[in-house]
C-alpha cells in the first residue's frame, strides 16, 4: 500500500497570511490526526478527523483549522500565520484510532513563516 | 491530566553498551503505550508498541503501572541505533488521541 503522503513538503509564508496543506491517508483509513513538531516542543497534537467528524482536538488557537472529506483526505488551514507557526507539520493516518491503532506517518510539510 | 515526560533531550552511548530510553507517563485510565523512532531523513515510524509484547531491533519495553514508565532498553547499542525516540501514549478504545514526549535524541558513538 502506499503510504501517507503530504503536500506540499516545502512553504515560505509571510506574517499574515494563511496556509493549506493537505494529507492523503493509507487507502482504507478512515482516521487522520494533525501534529506541530518543532525542536523545543516535540509532537504536539492538533486535531483528529474521522468520518469527515473532527473528534479530539488539542490546544491550539482557533486560528487552527482543518477538514476531513469523505475519501478521509484531510486538510489543515492556518490563518493570520504567526513567526510561531513555523515547524514541520505531521499527518499520520490509521485504520480507526482505536487502542493500541499504530499510526502511519506522512513525511510532513515543512512551514517557514517570514 | 495525560502527559508523557522523556527526561533526556540527548543520550550518548557507545557501541556495544546497554541504552535505556526513559518515560514516564501519568494517565487517567489505563493507557497504550508505544515508541516511534524518526531516523535521520525519514519519517515517523513505529517501534513497538506494549500490547504486542514483542521485541524490534533488539529493544524491549516493560510497562511498569506501579512508577507509570515505560522505559525502553536495549543490550547492545548498534551505530543504526542513533535517531529520534519518542514515547507516546493512547487511551483504550476508539478514537482517543495520542499524546507524545519531546523525544530524546540517542547517538551511538562508535
């Protein structure tokens, strides 16, 4: 099977604007979840979408925004991007997100927020 | 409230010595415990997980309840050894998310 995929895998933003970036999960997962990864911080969690239903969401600003269609592609959009944004953003897909569900890792969009 | 704690940003062993990954974790309920490993230009993948109990690359993980870790150990450190680690954490059941550690950063010196 393929794996997750994610584009675009390069950004340059300026201050103010806004960004989409969108994941293509393994076919036949239906659960998508977003993640920030920056050096001091780690993985932190954005959202997880199922079934087209955003169904945890972690503790970002609103400015933080995504979607899930009903072939489960996803997408994240931020708005009024901020220096802070910038960071490696990870999409990982599994089949349900059940307990003990491994999650596929895509390859990320790396932002850069000028 | 859920957290998982890696206390080492960086840990250096040389080839051949014993490595031990440190986490702990605090969870209300009884979670999923997993290490997923980024090597240098690659993504995020999967290690082990501790429901399967089973032993990748020669790492093991023990979930202790009673001091809430799950270290990660292996004998022997390999040069392949050197990349990434995180612990992460899940709820049982469906659609509960997951929750990493900053990760901790293993150079094998040869």
């Amino acid at each position: 099977k393929a794996g997750v995929t994610q584009t675009p895998r390069y950004l340059i933003k300026t201050r103010g604007q806004q960004v989409t970036l969108s994941c293509s999960p393994i076919s036949g997962h239906r659960s998508v979840s977003w993640y920030q990864q920056t050096p001091g911080q780690g993985l932190q969690f954005l959202f997880e979408y199922f079934s087209e239903t955003q169904r945890n969401k972690g503790n970002f600003p609103g400015r933080f925004s995504g979607r899930q269609f009903s072939n489960s592609r996803s997408e994240m959009n931020v708005s009024t991007l901020e220096l802070g944004d910038s960071a490696l953003y990870l999409c990982a897909s599994s089949l349900y997100l059940a307990g003990g569900d491994t999650q596929y890792f895509g390859p990320g969009t790396r932002l850069t927020v000028l | 409230a859920q957290r998982v704690t890696q206390p080492e940003k960086l840990l250096s062993v040389f080839k051949g010595a014993p490595v031990e990954l440190k986490c702990n974790y605090s969870y209300s309920g009884s979670p999923e415990l997993f290490w997923y490993v980024q090597y240098s230009r690659q993504r995020l993948q999967l290690l082990l997980r501790h429901i399967s109990r089973e032993s990748i690359k020669g790492f093991t993980a023990d979930l202790n309840k009673g001091e809430t870790s799950f270290h990660l150990k292996k004998p022997f450190a390999q040069e392949e050894d050197s990349a990434m680690y995180y612990c992460a954490l899940s709820g049982r059941g469906t659609g509960n998310q997951f929750y990493f550690g900053t990760g901790t950063s293993l150079t094998v010196i040869p």
